[in-house]
C-alpha cells in the first residue's frame, strides 16, 4: 500500500499563550481532492503554513509521500513536489502569461532568476508550458501581459505557476474567493481537469463548491479536527452542522 501524498501527525501551534492547532492528525491519500473547511479562527490558513514550512511547528510532524518534510524550507518542500499556489511565485504582470509560467518552470528546474540563461534548448520545459497553457484555456492568452488577465484568469494562471514544476500536491487557499457564480463553476470544472493525477487540498468557504469536487473533507473548529471523511458522512455530521450555524448550515442539508 502506497504511503499517503500528505500525512499530519498530532500538529500543535500556539502564539504565545493562544493554542492555534491541537493534535491535528490527517491522511490524504494520493490522487485525491481534501477540502479543510470550518469557521473563520479554525486555523486552517495556520494549518496550510504549517504543512508548506512558513511556519514552525511546536509539536508534531509532517510527511510527504512518505518523506519526513518537518522543518525544511519552503523552497525544499517544494523541490519535493508540493506546491501552494502564492508560495510558488507572485504574477508577474507585465509578463506575459507565457513569460509567467517560463519563469515559474525555471525557479522549479533551479535556473532562479537567471534570466541571461538561454532556454530555448528546455524542451521538456517548453512542454510543459504549452500542456499548462491548454489545461488553463489560456493558449489564446499566451501572449498577454498577466496584469491584463480576468480576475477568474489570474487565479487559474497562478495555479498553473504552481504546477507547471511538476508539483504532485497542490494546496489551495480559497481557490473560488470573488469570482462570480458562472466564475465559480469554471474554476471547478478547471480544478477538476488540473488535478487528475494529482493531490489537491483546498481551503474553501463556499460549501457548494466543497460538496462538488472534494473526495473526502475535514471540518476544523476551535484548532481540532471535529469530522473527517466522505462528504456524505461529513454532511450528516451533528457537530458540523453546530459549527456552521446561521445561513451556511443550509448546505449542509
């Protein structure tokens, strides 16, 4: 049995005298989709930084395809294979879209910002990017400064910064945050193309979009995990519906 493409064991964060996390334990198989879902102080953004090395743990550790990734950079968790969309590379935009995704491939192959090294010989790179370009439907954009992108266009542009360096887990925060309901359901549809193959764990508060693309989810309250598992059984859970009280609980029905 393969080894999980993520797994958090008993996780503890505090800030000073403030507990963030508390024993957070989670499994994610590989080649699935985790929604980390739960009210506004939970601790998922915590949870996600912990995971990608921006901060440190207290206790705990965290392994990636089997690898103990506890306490290594950012950079290096990355070079493993797991990406979070900004941590990657912040848009350029005056870049192109192209010029984007070349310079997100570079920093993945190591090149950094050494912009005076030719790499027209990166065939490997170069195909990648155009693969990228057709799973993001901007192959018409290609040549367009990223600034002058559709808001929904940045944000499906930054995901493809993350995985255009062959990442195998992708974290999302709030992937579908101000797009429009029709915005919405393209991003999901695109989500759901970009994943195939891959792991994909998404911090997401819109439940519409969580019910319709996660395999499994997990519910945060209070820095503890109060459910986890098939969206079925998470739905019909009396705990989670206590912590979505008011108009959000309605999804849960």
């Amino acid at each position: 049995m393969s080894a999980p493409a993520l797994s958090l064991r008993s996780l503890h964060k505090s800030f000073g005298a403030t507990s963030i996390l508390r024993d957070v334990s989670l499994d994610i198989p590989a080649g699935t989709r985790h929604a980390i879902i739960g009210p506004n102080g939970a601790g998922k953004s915590t949870l996600f930084h912990l995971v990608t090395g921006r901060l440190r743990l207290d206790r705990g550790s965290v392994w990636l395809a089997g690898d103990d990734i506890t306490g290594q950079s950012p950079h290096a968790i990355f070079r493993r294979g797991l990406a979070r969309s900004f941590q990657v590379t912040s848009l350029f935009p005056r870049l192109s879209v192209f010029e984007n995704l070349r310079v997100a491939g570079m920093r993945a192959a190591g090149c950094g910002h050494a912009f005076w090294r030719r790499i027209d010989g990166f065939a490997a790179l170069g195909a990648r990017i155009e693969e990228m370009l057709a799973l993001l439907d901007l192959g018409p954009r290609r040549d367009v400064a990223a600034g002058a992108l559709a808001y929904a266009e940045q944000r499906a542009l930054e995901i493809g910064l993350a995985l255009v360096g062959g990442a195998h887990t992708i974290l999302l925060d709030e992937p579908t945050a101000g797009m429009s309901r029709a915005e919405t359901e393209r991003a999901v549809a695109l989500l759901r193309r970009l994943s195939a193959g891959r792991t994909l764990v998404m911090i997401e508060h819109d439940l519409s979009v969580v019910f319709d693309l996660a395999d499994a989810i997990t519910v945060l309250a209070d820095g503890g995990v109060i459910a986890s598992g098939p969206p079925a059984s998470v739905r019909g859970d009396a705990r989670v519906r206590a912590a979505y009280l008011g108009a959000a609980a309605e999804v849960l029905t």
